[in-house]
C-alpha cells in the first residue's frame, strides 16, 4: 500500500489522527514507517489505563506517571517513522469517568473537541504539498476513536477540498470479525452520500518483524508474547498474515 498510489501524487504531507499514543502504530504502522515522513497527532493523551501487569511490575498509577509513560513510548515509535509528533493532551474518556465503550451523549463530547481538532489539522496542510489526513474508522467502538470519526465526518465537504481523507481500521478491534462487521456497517452508514475506495496492505515478513518490533515499544498496554493475529484485519487465528487496511473517500 503506497500512498503516492492512493493520492495518484507525490510531495505528500501525511497527517495521522491517533486518538492514543498507540493506535498509528498498531493500525499503520507499517506504512508510516514506509513514508518516513508526516505529523503524528495524538489526540486524547491525557491517560490512567496502563495493562495490570505493567502497573504491578512499575507501580504507575497516577495521571501523571501514565501519561508520561505513554508519551514516551510513542516518541521511540514517531522517531524510528521520521514523524513529527504533536499532543493535543485532551483527556481520554476514563479520566473523564466515562467508560471507554459508552457511546452515550457523543455529540456533546464531538461538539466540545470538534473545533480544536479540525483547526489543528488545517494548521498542519502545507499548500506546496498532497495533503492527506488519516482518521480512525471507530472500528471496536471505543469512545475517543468515535469521537475524532464523527469530527472528521461533520467537516468532512470542507476538508475534502483541501486535503485527501483516509479512514484506518483501527486495530487490535478490527480483528475481531464481528466487531470489524459491525464497525464497518456504522461507518458506512455515517459516509453514504460518499463513494471511498478500499486499501489493504499484508506485510512481507520484513515489515512483520518490523511491525512487531515497534508495536513493542507500548509496553504499557500490550501483553506479552505479542500476538500477532490480533494486529491483522479480520482475523484471530494463528498464522494470519499481518496486514493494514483503509478507506480513501472520493471526491465529488
């Protein structure tokens, strides 16, 4: 997956929306470090949740320590992809004392993040360049990719005409198959007056390694042996193909 084939240009400027310290690299992380290049925005930073085990191993618990691990576990990932990293520090949902799952009153939580998000990312287009922003698809249901999802689709008619729009399934959630069908099916509905096109990409056992080895460094939120089924699309089983997958909406 090439993203000078996907803009059909090249002089990109690449512009990735994680709502965490971690989703670029589980979801993309093969092909932003094949671009070398681009800004990183990682939106809600502001963090409490590290594994059970990681806090029973280091004893992070505050705010503060798990922000601060977090931060610089993403910062060996944007360095190793030639990323230019930018923290929004917004809370995510569970220091704000909402389950991570409760889609309740997401307008309000879209309408309160919608105006510094979109104005960061038209800060970030660079007029000389093929401007392209990758969003999370909200794949998993998890409120804070939700939330960035339904910015995005609400300035969508502007946006577009600056810059190409590509949504990611979000991984680990999309390799569940169920959760992928229904993530997918949310999706469409919130993009059906638009006609996108689908991208994949299977890693070669170098961009595996590659992969792995990055996915490696969030050693606050991933378990042990790393499994690599669990960052394929679509599937959990053993032996699965590692692959990335995206959506690019068409112009009108």
């Amino acid at each position: 997956m090439d993203t000078q084939k996907l803009n059909g240009q090249e002089n990109l400027n690449n512009i990735f929306l994680s709502p965490h310290f971690d989703d670029i690299c589980f979801s993309l992380g093969a092909l932003a470090y094949s671009q070398q290049q681009g800004h990183l925005v990682n939106v809600f930073t502001v963090s409490n949740y590290v594994t059970e085990h990681f806090h029973q191993n280091t004893n992070a618990y505050s705010v503060q320590d798990v922000t601060k691990i977090r931060s610089e576990e993403d910062a060996q990932f944007s360095k190793m992809c030639g990323l230019v990293g930018h923290n929004l520090a917004m809370k995510e949902s569970p220091v704000l004392g909402i389950h991570p799952f409760d889609l309740t009153n997401l307008d309000s939580h879209i309408l309160a993040i919608e105006s510094e998000l979109i104005s960061y990312v038209l800060k970030l287009q660079n007029h000389n360049q093929n401007n392209l922003l990758y969003c999370p698809m909200g794949i998993g249901g998890h409120r804070d990719h939700q939330v960035i999802l339904g910015a995005v689709i609400k300035n969508i008619d502007d946006l577009i005409k600056k810059m190409s729009i590509l949504f990611y399934f979000d991984l680990p959630y999309s390799s569940n198959v169920q959760a992928l069908e229904d993530g997918l099916a949310n999706f469409q509905k919130l993009v059906k007056k638009h006609i996108f096109s689908t991208y994949a990409k299977e890693l070669d056992e170098k961009e595996r390694a590659l992969k792995l080895k990055m996915i490696g460094f969030y050693q606050s939120q991933i378990f042990n042996p790393i499994n690599p089924s669990h960052f394929t699309v679509g599937h959990q089983s053993e032996g699965a193909k590692m692959c990335e997958m995206l959506v690019k909406i068409m112009p009108k």
